[in-house]
C-alpha cells in the first residue's frame, strides 16, 4: 500500500497536535487570569477569558476606524491617512492582547487557527475580502523572520484571503530594513524607527489593483502609514487595511 503524503499533516501540523495535547492533558492555569484552564478550546486561555474580548462595534470613523465615531473623526477631517479605510476586529487588551503576544514572541502557532476563526466571524460589513484583488501582510525583515520562523501577518492574511479565493502577495511589500520591534518604542520613537522600512518588488503586479493590508495590532498606525506610503508608489487604485486588534489609544 502507498503511504499518502504528508500535506497538511506535515511537521508543524503534528507539532500543534502535540502542544494542544499537552496543553489539554496536564493541568494548567490560564495565562489571563491564572485560574486553572479546565476545558477550553482555546489553548493557554480559558473559555470565560476568550469570551470576554471586546470586540469593535460601528460607529466608527469613515477612514481609519476610531470607535465611536459617526462620520470622521477630527484627525481624519483635518488630514485624512492615504488609505481608504482602516478596520479592526477587536481592542488590544487582555485576552486579546495575550493570545497575540503568545502568538507572536512565545511561537504558539496553535493560537493562530483562533485568531483566525474570531477575525472571520467578525469581519465589519465594510471589509469585504473577495472584493479586494490581493491582500499583503505586513512584511517582517528577513533577520526577524529568521528569529520568530514565520511572520505573523502572513499566516493571518494566508487564511482570511484563502477562505475567499484572493491571492496574497508575500513578495511584493518587503521590509527591507530591519527595526527595532515597535513594541518597545513610545509613539514618536516608532514614527523614526519605521521611516525607510519598505520597499517594492514587482511593482507592475499591484498597479491598478484594489489591495487590503493585513496586520496584527494597530497601535500609532506608524508601520501602516509607511507601509501604505511605499506601495502608493506602485500607483494602485485602492490600499485598506484590516488589522485584528487596535489599542484604545490608536
């Protein structure tokens, strides 16, 4: 008998299986609110924490989707962003913020398959991803990708684009620079960090075309504003953004 390859069911696939078991088998507190685990099926995070994310609720801004806002907010009015529109899938704080961090500097890809089924359920009415001709994650530098093994963004944006047949552009919107991690900085630092981070490839593939930039957090918007001013260049016709969190600050 033929042994069917591996496909899916490949090294990190088995991996997650194992880390999830392991997680399920032995006892373990949550890492929100340090209450033991129990039953979940979210690993790391318990069912009451996962339910309490504060998901975003329309008003919001026109443009870059500050909540509670009918119309543009003052900034917006004043100098409006070069996207089209920005949304975000909930508030980075607590849970969220957690299972993000988890997922992105602890390696806990068996989170991402969550995120993944929160954004879907939650996409805003405004966003909708088969209307789009390609989604680009945010890119991370090669020495970063090198360190954490995959980017963050791009697992997000391989799943949310793939759901609706748009192709996502890995290779096109590159940080060709690499940063300090915006974490660390306050929000001036993080408008110099990023200045001269991106560049374009191929920059005929995306000419004329609607994209959607996919990211993790929303904070300053210092990362999207470069990243939307670089891939202006290659004159599309349209650059949104969605994003799964944004802090109430943004």
């Amino acid at each position: 008998m033929e042994s069917k390859p591996i496909g899916l069911q490949g090294p990190s696939f088995l991996r997650n299986i194992f880390e999830t078991a392991v997680v399920f088998l032995y006892p373990a507190e949550c890492r929100v609110c340090e209450e033991f685990l129990g039953v979940t099926s979210v690993p790391y995070i318990c069912a009451n924490c996962w339910q309490d994310i504060q998901f975003l609720e329309p008003p919001w801004c026109d443009i870059c989707g500050t909540p509670g806002v009918n119309g543009l907010c003052d900034a917006c009015a004043i100098s409006p962003p070069r996207y089209g529109k920005l949304r975000s899938i909930a508030f980075y704080q607590t849970t969220l913020q957690e299972a993000i961090r988890l997922f992105k500097f602890e390696k806990k890809k068996v989170l991402a398959q969550h995120l993944i089924r929160l954004i879907n359920a939650h996409i805003p009415t405004d966003c909708r991803i088969a209307e789009y001709d390609f989604v680009l994650p945010i890119s991370i530098h090669r020495k970063r990708l090198r360190e954490r093994g995959f980017n963050q963004a791009a697992l997000l944006a391989n799943a949310i684009a793939g759901a609706e047949g748009v192709p996502v552009l890995t290779d096109v919107l590159v940080r060709h620079r690499y940063t300090v991690a915006q974490s660390r900085l306050d929000r001036e630092a993080r408008q110099q960090n990023i200045i001269g981070a991106f560049g374009i490839r191929n920059p005929e593939i995306i000419r004329g075309k609607r994209l959607l930039i996919i990211d993790d957090v929303f904070t300053t918007g210092a990362t999207i504003r470069e990243a939307v001013s670089e891939l202006w260049t290659a004159d599309p016709v349209e650059i949104d953004v969605l994003t799964v969190a944004r802090t109430l600050a943004s």
